[in-house]
C-alpha cells in the first residue's frame, strides 16, 4: 500500500505541509506524486523520497490525454500507481495520525469517509450528480440511500474501477453540464456504488477525514486545538 498526490502549481503552497505529515506518521510507506504541469524538484523528491509519474510517463493514452485537470488527476493513480493499494490525499490534507488504525479488518475494495452530512437533495445536485439525469444514463443504479463521501481521502484497490465507465461518464461531464458535479467527486461516487450495486466492489466506510467546513468550530477546537492536542509521531521517523 502506497500514498497518491496529484499537485499543479496552484497546491505548491501545500505540498511540504503535506508530505511531512505522511513522512511523520507513515515514514515506511511509499508517496508516489502525479504532477500536472509542474516538475517536482529533485530535492523534494530525495527529501520525501517520492516516485514521481509524469504525463509522459502515463501508460494509458486515454488517461493522458483526457484525466488531467481539476480533480481528474488524482483518478489516473488508481490505474497507475506503483502499488496494489492507493491511500489518495489531496495536497491540501495533512496527516494526523497514523491512520492505518482506522482501516476495517473485513474484506474490501474501496474505503472510503464516513458519512459527514445528511445528502439533500440540493447537496446531491450540487456536489454530485442530477439523479433524472443520471438515471438515464445508468438505468439500473439506485442513487437513493447511498453513503456518498467527500473524496479528498479515500483507498481503493488498483483496477477496481471501470475504466470505461468512468470515461464514459467524463464524456458526458463535459458535454451536458448539469448532469455531474464539478470535478471527479460526483463520478467517483458513482463508479464506486454502481460497482457496489453489481456486485464488482466491496465498500466499508470509516473515519479518514475532518471535513473542516462542515465541522463546527468548538468541535475542531475540541479535537485538534492547543499544543496538547498536536500529534505525536509513535514511530520514528526514517531519515
């Protein structure tokens, strides 16, 4: 198992915020790094000892040519990543733990957040899918009463997803605005419970992230606030 970023230039600002939680907490875990648009130093990469894959480095033409941009690049990891297990974080994440104690000991293919809110109907529209709309385009998908999950966090097992669906589906992203949310969360949620539902993907939730906006003040303050509560590294760090 391995740890997936994907950064442009606009997460710069984040990246060693980033990379130093996982080195604190996961110090024995490979970070494997998908650039869009910009080259990683060799000094970051020896720093953090990342495998970085760029756009030429992408195996599939498809993926290269049509999965880069606002939350498509982190989507070319879980075909591509130099590993089995993808633990995909999004730069402006830090590590507070070690959060492998999280991870369920039963059998599973997609891990993924636990619930953070209640999914209106309005929450669905606007940060996932228009349920009309993709219903014709997924007849046989029950949308209703599905976990739908923030995917700034999320593990997923290497070619667990339909390729074919999911350009499929960013076809249809780019050519019928309305149908999807804006950036990958939308489909990402429907690749992982259309493949639940046919019996392809094995899905369990748990707590792999504070969803900061949706938290309230006294609560982050309760968990994460002062220098008491500042984490503690219980491995040593590999240098």
């Amino acid at each position: 198992m391995g740890v997936s970023l994907c950064c442009h230039r606009g997460h710069l600002p984040f990246l060693d915020a980033c990379l130093e939680s996982i080195r604190l907490f996961i110090p024995d875990w490979p970070i494997c790094i998908f650039p869009d648009g910009i080259e990683i130093s060799k000094k970051t990469q020896r720093k953090y000892r990342l495998d970085v894959i760029y756009r030429k480095d992408i195996q599939s033409k498809r993926l290269a040519k049509h999965s880069y941009g606002f939350g498509f690049t982190k989507m070319i990891a879980f075909w591509e990543a130099p590993f089995e297990w993808i633990l995909h974080m999004d730069v402006d994440t830090v590590m507070w733990g070690d959060i492998r104690k999280n991870f369920p000991q039963t059998e599973w293919d997609v891990l993924h957040n636990e619930a953070h809110e209640i999914i209106t109907p309005k929450i669905l529209r606007e940060q996932y899918f228009c349920n009309k709309k993709v219903s014709s385009v997924l007849p046989q998908f029950n949308w209703l009463e599905n976990p739908y999950f923030n995917t700034g966090v999320v593990c997923i097992k290497k070619n667990t997803l339909d390729q074919d669906l999911y350009f499929k589906l960013l076809a249809i992203q780019k050519t019928e605005p309305g149908v999807l949310g804006a950036g990958e969360q939308g489909i990402l949620n429907l690749l992982v419970f259309h493949g639940n539902q046919l019996g392809k993907i094995k899905t369990q939730s748990t707590h792999l992230q504070t969803i900061v906006p949706v938290t309230s003040r006294e609560k982050l303050l309760k968990q994460y606030g002062g220098d008491a509560f500042l984490p503690k590294a219980e491995t040593p760090r590999l240098s």
